[in-house]
C-alpha cells in the first residue's frame, strides 16, 4: 500500500490520545499532525507534532496519508467525506455514523476517492470476543437467546461529556452490541 504511515488525527480529545499513543509505538507509522478545535487539547500534543484548528487547515497543510477522525459522532461523515477528498485513508472512530445511509455516503466517498476506510472496531480483534463469535458460529452451545456482555474498567467518570462526544449513543454499547 505505502512505505511509511504518515498520520494525521482529528479530534483531539480522550480517544484522539489514546489512538495517538498507541500509533506511535508501531516502527510503521509517524504521527505527522494533529487538528482539534479547542486549542487547549493541542496542548499537549507529542513534540514535533503539527498542530492545527481544524481538518481544512491539516489537509491543506500537513503531509499525511492516513487520516484518523477521533471527534464526536455527529461530525463522522463530514470528515470521513473531506479526508477522503483530499486522497487520504481514512480510519474513524466508532460508531462510525449516526444511520446507515451516512454510513453507505462515507464508504461511496472513500471508493469514489480510490481509497481505504476502516472503522476502529479494535475489541472485535480481543480474544474473548473472538472465542464468543466462534462459540456461536459453531453453534457449540445450541439455539442463542441471549448474549449479555458487559465491559469492565471502561473510564466513564463523566457520562455526559461522553454522551456530548457520542451525540446520544453510548459508546461502551458499540463494542459488545458488534
Ligand atoms: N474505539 C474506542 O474504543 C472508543 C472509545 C471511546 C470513544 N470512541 C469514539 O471516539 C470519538 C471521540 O470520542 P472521545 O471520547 O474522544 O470524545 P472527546 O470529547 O474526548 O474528544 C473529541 C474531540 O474532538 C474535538 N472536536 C469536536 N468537533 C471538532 C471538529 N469539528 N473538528 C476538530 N475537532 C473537533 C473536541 O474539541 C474534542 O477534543 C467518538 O466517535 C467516540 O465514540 C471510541
């Protein structure tokens, strides 16, 4: 695909860190730019790292070709649609958008645009979840009813700024409900 990863995120906030601090630990990827709205979340941004406002002003200025969008739920398919573009791949956070058609215009964007677009789905990868699904497909345990999962040391002190990021869904739904 490309030699080398170069990153861009927006949306700076608890999830634009966390994707920040764990791209950065891959040989593979360097994390170029990161662009949030409220400058005091650039703060603290890696040394090194271009800072910028919003996404025009990264994708008009900084050098990347894959772009994470780490902000709230409602803002997804503008992004996904203004990274892709620009020719960027696009990684989004989940839930990637708010209805299905928003969701079928972003992938119609990206395949217009010739390039790649994934949803960080990361828990669909962790091992319990993998045993579950192989547990079902297999049907090991008979007819399902019901599948309860539950998410434990999930950082959720403060629900309503969650909630304002997840424009009313709540995010720690999106993994086990996957
Ligand atoms: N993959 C996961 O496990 C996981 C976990 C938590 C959250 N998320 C997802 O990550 C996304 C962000 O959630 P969060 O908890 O980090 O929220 P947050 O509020 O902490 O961060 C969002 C950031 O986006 C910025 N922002 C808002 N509008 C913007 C815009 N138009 N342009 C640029 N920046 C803008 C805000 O200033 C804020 O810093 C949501 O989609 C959420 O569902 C995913």
């Amino acid at each position: 695909m490309m030699d080398k990863i170069k990153l861009g995120i927006v949306g700076f906030g608890f999830m634009g860190h966390c994707d920040a601090d764990m791209m950065e630990t891959f040989d593979e990827i360097e994390l170029v730019a990161v662009a949030d709205t409220n400058p005091e979340q650039l703060k603290d941004a890696p040394a090194g790292v271009e800072t910028y406002a919003s996404i025009d002003e990264l994708l008009a200025n900084a050098d990347v070709n894959v772009l994470m969008i780490s902000t709230p739920n409602p803002s997804h398919p503008e992004m996904v649609k203004k990274a892709a573009a620009a020719g960027k791949h696009v990684i989004c956070e989940k839930p990637a958008s708010m209805s299905v058609a928003e969701y079928d215009e972003m992938v119609a964007a990206c395949k217009e645009n010739g390039v790649i677009f994934t949803v960080h789905q990361q828990r669909r990868w962790d091992k319990d979840y993998r045993v579950m699904k192989e547990v079902y497909d297999k049907a090991m345990v008979g007819d399902m009813y019901l599948i309860k999962s539950q998410l434990y040391g999930v950082n959720c002190k403060n629900r309503r700024y969650r909630r304002r990021a997840s424009g009313g869904t709540d995010d720690p739904q999106i993994s086990p409900s996957d």
